[in-house]
C-alpha cells in the first residue's frame, strides 16, 4: 500500500502524506477497496447473522463503505462539521472508490 489521494491530483502536490498515520492510510486503503466491515460486505464474506443490511443512520440505502463514510445523510453532516473545524470550506466527496486513487 503506497498512499491514497483525490483523482486528478499530483503526488507533489501531498507532500504531507508521510504525516498521515499508517492505521488512517490503512482505513483508507480498505474503504477504496469496499474492505471496512459494513453489513453489505459482511453479509457478502458470509460473516455473522445480519438480518438488515440496510443503513442504521438513515435507513435509506445498503450500508456499504461508499454510504457510510460520504453518501449517508448522518455521515455527511459529520464531514460538514469537521471540514468546518478544520477550516476547509468546499470540498464534497461523491465516492470512495471513485474519488480515491493509489499512489
């Protein structure tokens, strides 16, 4: 695993990367690849007894990695508040596995 970054960038442009903790490069590495334990991916690896496998949050799609960390309702509320406190204004990510890249 080398390091993830938005699509469209340059590597020179995320000199920062090498501060970024293993485990949160890790994380980032496992929801690109729908590898973080949601009730979709579970329930696909056979894991558990998951009746529902819809989101718990908004009961309003399947609960895979791509809506639990950008698409649900609750999860974007949270990025809102975060971005906002981290002052960074505008950014709006549309997917994992799209917006994400290796590099």
């Amino acid at each position: 695993m080398k390091g993830i970054i938005m699509a469209g960038t340059s590597r020179k442009n995320f000199d920062w990367l090498a501060e970024i903790p293993k485990k949160v490069l890790c994380f980032s590495w496992r929801a690109k690849m729908e590898r973080i334990p949601s009730a979709v991916a579970l329930n696909r690896r056979g894991i558990g007894a998951i009746s529902n496998i819809i989101c718990t949050h908004c009961n309003q799609a399947l609960e895979c990695a791509d809506h639990l960390l950008v698409k649900c309702s609750f999860a974007r509320t949270v990025m809102v508040w975060i971005l906002r406190w981290c002052g960074i204004s505008g950014t709006n990510f549309e997917s994992v596995t799209e917006d994400f890249v290796e590099v």
